[in-house]
C-alpha cells in the first residue's frame, strides 16, 4: 500500500509532500515527492490517551476501541484499577484477554493501590505477589498510580515493595497527588514516581514540573483540568501528556484526545508541541508499542483534513484501516459478564439517619471537578431525623456495600446537585464500586439502589412516582456489553432524563456521583463506612456536637 499526502513529521519538526509505503503491518519506506493531490489532507502519527481508565466508559475494551479509533486514538495508557477493586487479579486478566480480540494498542498498568483505602469495602485486595506476577507480563506496561502518597511519605513496607518491583524491572510508574506541594511532593517524586494527572491548578501543575515531572493535562467527563493547566504547553512543552482519565460513552462519541489538539491549536501553541503530547511522549514515556511515522515503525497513523480542526478521514493501526470518514472499521464482539454482586434489596428505613445537631457537614459537590468542598450549615430535621432541603438544595447521599448481603448503608448530606425529586444511583462508585446514590427521599433512594442491585449494576435515575431511566451494568457492575453507540445512546438517555425530570444542574452527573466515594481525593466525600474528611484522613459525623 502506497499513501500520498502531506506528511507531518512531528520528531523532525516539518511538513512536507510524501509517499509512504506500508507492507506487512510496517513503513517500509518515507519518501519525499514534489506534490501530492489536495484533498489527500495530512498524515501524522495517531494520538494517545496517556492515562484512563477503560471500564469508566461503561465499555469494556472490545467496544471502547471501536468509537475510539474513529477520533484517530490508536493506543490508550491504561489503568485497570476499577475492575481490579472489585474482581482483583481475575479482573486484570479479563481486561487483558478482551483487549487481544481488536486491532487496538493497549498498555495496561498493574494496580498499585486495591483497595485504594482501609476506609472503603473492596470486593479484592492486591498484593505484592499479585503486583508483582502482573508487572512480569508483557501487556503490563507500568505500576499504576500510586495514590496511597501517605504511604509513599511514611515508607510503608508494602508500598515501597510494590513501586521496587516495578523499579527492578525498569518499568514507569504513575503518580496521584492531588493538591501535594513543596517537601511532601518532593519526597514522593522523588521515591520514583514519574507522572501525576491530579493537577487541577496552573500553580500545583508549574510546581511539579519544575521538578521534572510529566504533568498529564486531564479533560475527562467529571474533571477537566485543561483550562487550568494549558499554559504549562508553552512553558514546559517537553513533559506534557493529554489523557482523559475517564470518559463516559456519550462524550466519547463527540470525541477524544482530537478534541484537545484542536483546543490547543486554537489558543495558539505551536503545532509541533501539541502533536508531541498527544501523540509522542507517552509512546517514549511507556515504551508503548505504537509506530511514530518513521521508517521501519508500525504502521500506527492517522489522516486528518486539516491542521485546524483535525478531523481524521481514516485511521490506521498496523497497516489496516480501522477508521474511516466517522464510521469504525472494527466490529463489535460479544463480551463476557463477570460479576460480584452480594448485597440483598433494600428498604427505605435503612437510610434513616438521627438527628443529633442542628448543624450538620455537607459535602459539597463542583461541577466539572472530582475535588470538593466540606460545608456545614443548619440541617432539616423532621420528627429527630435529618431529612433533605430542597430549598437549600441540601440532598441525602448514601453508600450501600455491595459485597456483603446486608450490611447497614452509610447517610450523610451533599449540596449542587439541584434534584428537586426523585433519586440517583449508581454501581460505579469509585474505587470500591459499591453503590452511591443521592435523592430527595428515603424511598427514591431506596427504590433507585434496588434497581442497581436487581440488574447486578448500572446508573439509574428515578423520579417521585417510581418511573425510572436505567442503563444496565453487568460486566462486574461497570461496563455493558451493548455495541458501544447503542450503550452511549442509552446513557444519553438516563443523563438527560436526570436532568430534565429530576431537575439535576450538573454537567455529568453520574461522573460526579461515582468519585464522592473516593476517599484519597479532597475534601470531605463518602464511603460505605461512613463519611471521610480527606484533609484529616479520618471519619467524621455528620452532626457538629459529636
């Protein structure tokens, strides 16, 4: 196969006429010509996702891999940190052996931190064995990211074991340090850590690249740190990466890593450092098996239109074509369901939670960011029980444990989420996956959390009469084995139902939802065992006098 088009060398820093020559899956051969027809556009190597994690696309990677390739990504850098908190080792394996069965370049990393806490239920835990064996694979490119950094400053054993397993055997490993400056983040880089995607200011983000760390520019669908940190492509162009993070299915049909480039190009940065985080330093970060438009490479690239809006017209990965004018070449194949769903229905006094102050701790929930704020004002209290306020937008959110058939579910209060009835559930609750919900009433909540667990997972919107909008789940609670435009179709439709009938001001609510759980990220969120001050690593109450 013979390809004529502009060729945009990215390595060499020029454009120019070519005719590429591809054969047995690699270039053979680069050669310059004096024109080549006008509408053949520019090719250039395919972008990639530094860091996401797959399951969060609600896809597993069979199907993220088809709408994928249609936005010119040809390789993710990948974390399979959910699956493993609920499935452990067996999950990694899983992600493994689906990623093998399509023409699509994934580097899995082995996770560091399942569980990610001792204050959350996992449904697995791994060990340094089991980081280990992994790390030995070849599909396992890296340690994932650390985000245990307290254990990372105080040198815990198992900690220090894991990042040395990856150390001896020469391979990267990812950082998660969100808001850790000065002695601290120095100490923790300086164990061996080599990236952090956490930045959400341009101050933190200068900081840490001034100590050579690869600043990976997050836009996801819950935090999207662009805006914050796109100066640091001028000022620090050769450590940074683009990344996702996570992406829900619907705005992965809109695009992915191409969106960022238009973005950057848009605001003026030069072409060639643009092109060289989306598409170079994670392949020479990772060590990633993905060509880089040079002779002898595979052949992984992309054709766009132009060098403005880079809209791709095919997509190829070794030598085949993937991707073509919006439409994916990869078919879809059916998926396995592994499971880990214990817990029995629910009812709505079990989300009752007593009064025992006017005053009450609220998290308090930011569109378009996985951090929050810790409030605290006066709380409704009907009868000696807390209740919601919607008039101050005040909302009852609850974690129910998924992994035990009748554990108490922990309550406490959220404030943006603008519900002005019914209830929102969902199985992707993060890291843990158990289930996460916030409504206006004990029996929304109730009947929202049992729609979960009667479909063993998915995302559920429900309003005050019982309707409800559900997508289903059932791979491990976090991905759906539908072709992948039926399944962002079907999110689609839950979201805007959510926002529509319930009334929900947020931007992606069901993202958001998922990282209140996560308990290594500021300030104040919730977990199946109760409610966490993330500054104070410790469980606080919701009331004030105890």
């Amino acid at each position: 196969m013979k390809l004529y088009s502009k060729l945009v060398d990215i390595i060499n820093r020029r454009i120019y006429p070519a005719m590429v020559e591809v054969a047995d899956g690699r270039i053979q051969q680069i050669q310059e010509v004096e024109e080549v027809p006008l509408e053949s556009g520019y090719l250039l190597p395919g972008f990639v996702d530094a860091h996401i994690h797959i399951e969060s696309s609600m896809m597993p990677p069979t199907e993220f891999a088809r709408l994928a390739v249609v936005h010119g990504t040809v390789a993710t850098v990948s974390d399979p940190h959910e699956i493993a908190n609920v499935l452990g080792k067996n999950g990694v394996y899983y992600m493994l052996e689906e990623a093998k069965r399509v023409p699509f370049k994934y580097c899995f990393g082995a996770p560091s931190c399942v569980p990610a806490t001792t204050f959350e239920t996992a449904g697995a835990r791994l060990t340094v064995q089991d980081v280990t064996e992994l790390l030995k694979l070849q599909e396992i490119g890296y340690l994932s990211e650390m985000m245990n950094f307290p254990g990372v400053l105080a040198k815990n054993a198992e900690v220090m074991a894991k990042m040395e397993a990856a150390k001896s055997i020469g391979k990267p490993i990812d950082g998660h340090a969100p808001g850790l400056l000065g002695a601290d983040a120095e100490q923790y880089f300086a164990a061996g850590i080599s990236t952090d995607h956490e930045c959400f200011t341009y101050e933190e983000g200068l900081e840490k690249a001034k100590l050579g760390i690869k600043i990976l520019i997050r836009e996801g669908s819950a935090a999207r740190n662009y805006d914050a940190l796109h100066p640091l492509i001028k000022s620090h162009p050769d450590l940074i990466m683009f990344c996702s993070d996570d992406k829900h299915p619907d705005d992965l049909i809109e695009g992915h890593i191409n969106l960022l480039v238009a973005q950057s190009l848009a605001l003026g940065y030069d072409l060639f450092d643009v092109l060289r985080a989306a598409c170079i330093h994670p392949v020479e970060h990772y060590n990633l098996n993905v060509g880089l438009l040079q002779e002898g490479d595979a052949a992984d690239f992309i054709r766009v239109n132009n060098l403005k809006s880079f809209d791709v017209l095919e997509t190829y990965i070794d030598g085949n074509c993937v991707a073509k004018n919006g439409k994916t070449l990869i078919d879809h194949v059916p998926s396995q369901t592994p499971n880990l769903f214990k817990v029995s229905n629910k009812q709505p006094g079990d989300f009752i939670l007593k009064a025992t102050s006017k005053q009450g701790r609220i998290i308090k929930a930011l569109d378009g960011e996985i951090v929050t704020k810790a409030a605290v004002d006066e709380l409704s209290i009907i009868d000696g029980n807390y209740e919601p306020d919607l008039k101050k937008d005040i909302l009852k959110i609850a974690v129910v444990n998924r992994y035990v058939k009748n554990e108490k579910p922990s309550v406490a209060f959220v404030k943006g989420f603008g519900l002005q009835q019914g209830a929102l559930a969902s199985s992707v609750a993060h890291d843990s996956h158990n289930i996460v919900t916030v409504g206006t009433s004990d029996e929304t909540i109730c009947a929202a959390i049992n729609h979960v667990i009667q479909h063993k997972g998915g995302v559920v919107a429900v309003n005050n009469k019982g309707k409800h909008k559900m997508l289903a789940l059932p791979i491990a609670g976090l991905m759906s084995p539908l072709n992948g435009y039926k399944l962002a179709r079907q999110y689609a439709e839950v979201d805007a139902w959510a926002k529509a009938e319930l009334g929900c001001v947020l931007k992606a609510p069901f993202m958001l939802l998922s990282f209140l759980a996560l308990p290594v990220i500021p300030a104040l969120k919730i977990t199946d065992l109760g409610l966490f001050d993330v500054n104070r690593f410790g469980f606080v109450n919701v009331g004030l006098d105890l």
